[in-house]
C-alpha cells in the first residue's frame, strides 16, 4: 500500500476515511467495516512508525471503528428475527451520516473556494477623504480588534510588516522563582512580618508579578513562611516564622 | 431630475464613495423613495451589463459597490500593486462552509461535523472579518455562536444568504444510491 497521501493533507479521521472508501470505490452504504478497519489501522501505524505526531481524534476513531466492528460481529437477538440488518440496528450507521454529512461539506468548501478565487479577481475603490467637505459626526462602532486590523491593512499596504528596521523588539524579562524568593526572604529576613500587598509594590509585568506570588506559594509549602489574614478578603501577613 | 440624471448621480456618488453604500443613503440624495430607488439601480445593473461596461455594478445585501469584471484581470492586474493574498486554507474552508449553512452554530457543532478541533481556523476567519461571535447558546456553559459576517458575503461574491446554492444541492452520488436502492 502506498502511503504517498501524507497525514497533513487529510483534515481529519472523516477526511481519511472518505479517501479510503472513495478510493476502493466502496458503497457507502454497505462499509466494509473489517476491511475498512484494517486499513485504517495500517494509516495509523505507518504514521506512528515514522514517528507523525497523530492527533488524538484519528485514534478515538480507530476505537470507534474497532467498536463498530465488534458490534457487526456479535450476534443481535433483533437481527436473528429479522435476517436482516436493519437501518436502526445498523452499527455503522451514524458513522455512514456523518460521513455523508461530511462530504457535503467538503464539497461546499471546494464550491467556496472557486468563488473566493472568483472574487479575487474584482477590483474595488477605496474610499476618498475629502478634508474641505465638513463631514457630519457620526457614531462609529469601533472596538479595539477593528482598529488592529484597519491598522495592520495600512501597514501591510506600505508593506512595512517586512521591513523589521522600523520598529524594534521589545525583550520580555524573564523572572525565576528562584530569584523571586531569595527577593522575598531578604524582603522578611529582618522583620515579623509584611504584607502581601507590598510584595508587588515594585512590579513592573504581569509576568513579575505571576512569579513573585508562585515564590510566594513555593515558600510557603516548604514552610518557610507563614500567612495570617484578620478576615476575608484582607490583605494578608507574611510572617517570618524565625521572628515569632 | 429625471431618471437618466439619477442614475449619473448614483454613478457619481458610487465612483466617490469607493466602499459599499447604503441604498437608504443613496435613496435620501436623490430625493427618492428606497423602493424606487432599488429600481433605477436594478436598471442601472441591467445596463452596465448589457453594455458591457468595464464597471460592474455589486450588491451586498442592501448596499451597492461598483466593480470591475473578472474577465478583466488579467489586464488589470498589470498595472495593480501585487498584494499577498492567499487563499483559504482547507480547514478554513471547511469551516466557513459550515458557519455558513448552519449558522448560529457553537464550536462544538462544527467540530462534531468536521471531527477535529477547529479553533486555529475560526481564529484565522475571524481575522479575515469572515465570521463573527453572534452571541451565545442558551444551554450549560453558554457556548459563543457563530455566523458569517457581510465581508463573507463579498469574500464569495453573492448577494446575500439567501442567494447561496441550497445545501441539498451539495449532495453526492453515494447519497443518491443509497435513496434509490
């Protein structure tokens, strides 16, 4: 078997499965689910053998495929009086719906696509600013993703998004745990206590503040710190349990 | 000012304005119901396409854009600044078909239909202005709905939702089968 379809290219269990069913020109309607099953397997581990990572809905279908599979073979009281399967006692039905439902889909998104490739090839004005003609205040209804985006058109127009020499990083610093509670046991080493709040008195980032309060957590689970709070939703003490 | 005269201001506020404009707001300027309105610019469509004009007159749902011609890009694209377009991906499209003929629809809808998780590409619609959060269900945990926005509409070129092909449309061969076996 030739595994030249590469895992990316399909877009799920369904989309791989479609491609099995198509490409034996299988009846949808009456799935071989054994030999179905099997090859669907063989996907999977040929995928896992070359070390793809496979998401994790392509196994829950494999499980799904092996369930259906076990039900086809164990024998059904109902099935035994009808001699027949019948469509509500068929295992594999809702697979056979979703699937169906799934290639109309598939079949939508090709339709959209030649559109979108359609539309792509009309062209439209943008619109004039005429600054002498006293223009009527209207309400706008901006919201900060709005802006992002006009903004983000205007520089992608001046294709200034490529040109990196306009703008330049902004290092984010990276704070340890580790210095965060030498910081706070020098912060208590000579008094009784102090309050929480004044921790964070000099933070700067959320991230500076995230890892002063995981110290925090860390040195009172090795007990080298103590908290007292007078009541509910106070600030709270940090007691130096060496100052008691 | 009679018909004719219309039109040409119609012409003339389309080809300024540059974006879509309300038919209301091309109604009031001409000083003319929105209904009659509607008319001259059904007309006016008629025209430019019996004509053959370069121009195209478009509608979005209630408003009205002017447009050049797919036919043409070939020549037009020549004198245009090259932007970077790309396509859709599949997922994306996938999706999007999704939204579009099922729309409200939750999260967990789309990716019990597509049978993987969709969040990367209802990010990348959402950039693209393609769908939007309609709201949210009323069931346990209040999950946000989706629906296909007006750029959608233009991103595919039809006039409004109404206009899209019916889903049964989209059926294929196996279905038929299995209706007739």
């Amino acid at each position: 078997m030739a595994y030249e379809v590469v895992l990316n290219s399909f877009q799920g269990p369904l989309d791989l499965l479609l491609h099995l069913i198509e490409k034996d020109k299988l009846d949808i309607n009456d799935i071989p689910i054994s030999e179905i099953t099997s090859q669907y397997m063989q996907y999977i581990q040929k995928w896992n053998s070359i070390n793809l990572d496979v998401a994790s809905e392509f196994i829950m279908m494999a499980a799904t495929l092996v369930e259906i599979k076990s039900k086809m073979l164990l024998p059904n009281q109902e099935v035994f009086e009808e001699e027949c399967i019948t469509e509500e006692s068929d295992p594999r039905q809702e697979l056979v719906e979703r699937l169906i439902e799934y290639k109309r889909f598939k079949n939508i998104s090709q339709f959209f696509k030649e559109l979108e490739s359609n539309e792509g090839k009309v062209i439209y004005k943008d619109p004039e600013y005429f600054h002498e003609i006293a223009k009527i205040k209207q309400e706008l209804k901006i919201d900060s993703n709005l802006l992002f985006k006009s903004f983000k058109r205007i520089l992608l127009r001046q294709d200034m998004l490529k040109n990196q020499e306009n703008y330049h990083h902004i290092q984010s610093e990276i704070f340890t745990i580790e210095e965060k509670i030498e910081e706070v046991l020098k912060k208590i080493e000579n008094v009784k206590q102090i309050k929480f709040s004044l921790l964070f008195h000099q933070c700067e980032s959320n991230n500076e503040l995230i890892t002063i309060f995981l110290a925090l957590l860390e040195l009172i689970k090795m007990n080298k710190v103590l908290i007292k709070q007078q009541e509910l939703f106070e600030d709270f003490y940090i007691i130096n349990p060496f100052k008691i | 000012m009679d018909r004719k005269e219309q039109a040409c201001i119609i012409e003339g506020i389309l080809f300024a304005a540059g974006e879509p404009v309300e038919i209301n707001s091309i109604a009031k300027i001409i000083n003319e119901s929105p209904k009659e309105t509607q008319k001259i610019l059904s007309e006016m469509k008629d025209l430019f396409d019996f004509e053959r004009r370069g121009i195209q007159l478009k509608r979005i749902n209630t408003e009205y854009q002017l447009a050049t011609r797919t036919e043409h890009y070939e020549y037009i694209k020549q004198i245009l600044i090259p932007s970077n377009t790309t396509g859709l991906s599949k997922a994306a499209l996938e999706t999007l078909s999704i939204i579009a003929y099922k729309q409200p629809i939750t999260k967990v809808e789309i990716e019990s239909i597509r049978g993987v998780k969709s969040d990367k590409s209802l990010q990348t619609l959402m950039d693209k202005s393609l769908v939007l959060i309609a709201g949210r269900l009323n069931s346990p945990g209040k999950p946000m709905l989706y629906e296909t926005t007006k750029r959608f509409l233009k991103y595919v070129g039809v006039e409004s939702l109404e206009k899209l092909p019916e889903f049964e449309n989209f059926c294929n061969e196996v279905e038929y089968e299995k209706d007739h076996a």
